[in-house]
C-alpha cells in the first residue's frame, strides 16, 4: 500500500548482523497520497515531554514520522538493546520523514525514547524551522545537490515568491508602457522629419525647373509644355 493503515509511509527495514546496524529506508513522492502529505505544510509546534517548546514542523511530514515511529518503535527499541546502531534513511519527502522521526525519538514523542537512533537525509525538504532545525543538527546529516530547489522551497518561501512576482509584475508593466510612449515618440518625430523633407524636395524641383526654362528661352528654344521633355 502507498501508506500503511496508520498513516506511516512506506519503508525498508534492514539489517547487518555482522556489522550490527538497521536502517529504516523510506522513499520520497511516488503517490497522489505522498502529493497530500507535502501540501499540509501548516506548522505544527514540538514541544518536548514537559511542555517546553523546540520548535514548529511540516504538518504532513509529522504525521508520517510519527506514524512510522508508532509501528517500529518498539523493535527499534529491540534492535538498539541488541546493540544495534539503527539509522534512518530517505529522499526528498523520506528525507524529512527520516528527520523528524528521529527527533520523535529522541524526544519521546511516540512509543520508546531513544537517544542513539540518527537520520541519514538526501535532498531534504524544510521540514521544520530553524530551532528545530538545530535540535536535530545532533542526530541528523543532510546532503543537498547543489542548487537543488526542493531543500530550498516551503510554504514561507512560496509567499515570498508570489510577493516577488506581484512586485515585478507592477514594475514590468510600468516598463512596456515606458517603452510603448518612446515607440510612439520616435514615430511621430520621423513622420515630422518625412513631411518637412518632402516639402523642401517639391521646392526644390520647382526652382531647378524655373532656371531650366529661363536657360533655354536665352538660347532660342521654346521651354517645354509640361509632361513633355525638352530636345
């Protein structure tokens, strides 16, 4: 199943024997059921077993974490009592899944607490905010690809983006209408340049014609009717 009955994402777990190690695999979006559990991105506050307050995280991201930690809590439990050093593991979405299941651990939020387990994450969203973001700098190691936009992108930054947009927006209009009133400068002043030049041109014509005629009437010959052309 895409999630399990209890909310839980789907996941992995695997062990090493030899090396005494567990990881709890967990993917990232693959299903309309993953695209809802990104988009509840309210906050919702962490507070620790007595009330104190550590930090605000991505609602959706929560309820998987801590409906994960519900189904495995107690064999994480086993594993580490075994001596086990158990790690979760995940992408992307599985990435902040994998990061606050940890902290649900470690804080007790659900089932055993424990203060061993770590999180491995790759591409991780903002699943929290910056003090939660610390609290978990003790348990969890993040890997992002360079200018990847999804550790980048949350419900904060989004607003800042549409503020951004609707500012540029006023600020590109105000430009085409700038550049529509110089377009039409320059037509009017070129049709002024073409209807001063045409004028002088006619004059022109007219002057040069006159002394043509005066030349050949000094020469004896008749000037020429108009429309015709002087031999």
């Amino acid at each position: 199943e895409p999630q399990g009955p209890g909310g839980q994402p789907p996941f992995i777990l695997a062990a090493d024997k030899k090396a005494k190690r567990a990881a709890v695999l967990i993917p990232g979006t693959q299903t309309p059921a993953d695209c809802v559990t990104d988009l509840r991105a309210l906050p919702v506050c962490v507070k620790t077993e007595k009330g104190k307050v550590v930090g605000w995280a991505h609602r959706g991201m929560l309820r998987q974490a801590t409906a994960i930690v519900r189904v495995l809590g107690s064999v994480i439990e086993r594993l580490e009592k075994e001596g086990y050093q158990v790690i979760f593991a995940g992408h992307s979405l599985g990435a902040g899944v994998a990061a606050l299941a940890g902290a649900v651990l470690r804080l007790g939020l659900e089932g055993p607490k424990s203060t061993k387990v770590r999180s491995l994450c790759y591409a991780t969203p903002a699943c929290g905010n910056a003090s939660l973001g610390r609290y978990c700098e003790a348990h969890a190691i993040t890997v992002i690809n360079c200018d990847d936009v999804v550790p980048r992108l949350s419900l904060e930054t989004a607003r800042k983006l549409r503020a951004e947009l609707e500012e540029r927006r006023e600020a590109v209009r105000l430009y085409v209408q700038q550049d529509i009133s110089a377009l039409k400068d320059v037509q009017n002043v070129t049709e002024k340049k073409t209807r001063s030049g045409a004028s002088r041109l006619e004059g022109d014509v007219s002057a040069e014609g006159a002394e043509t005629a005066k030349e050949l009437i000094s020469l004896g010959i008749p000037a020429p009717k108009p429309g015709m052309e002087a031999q």
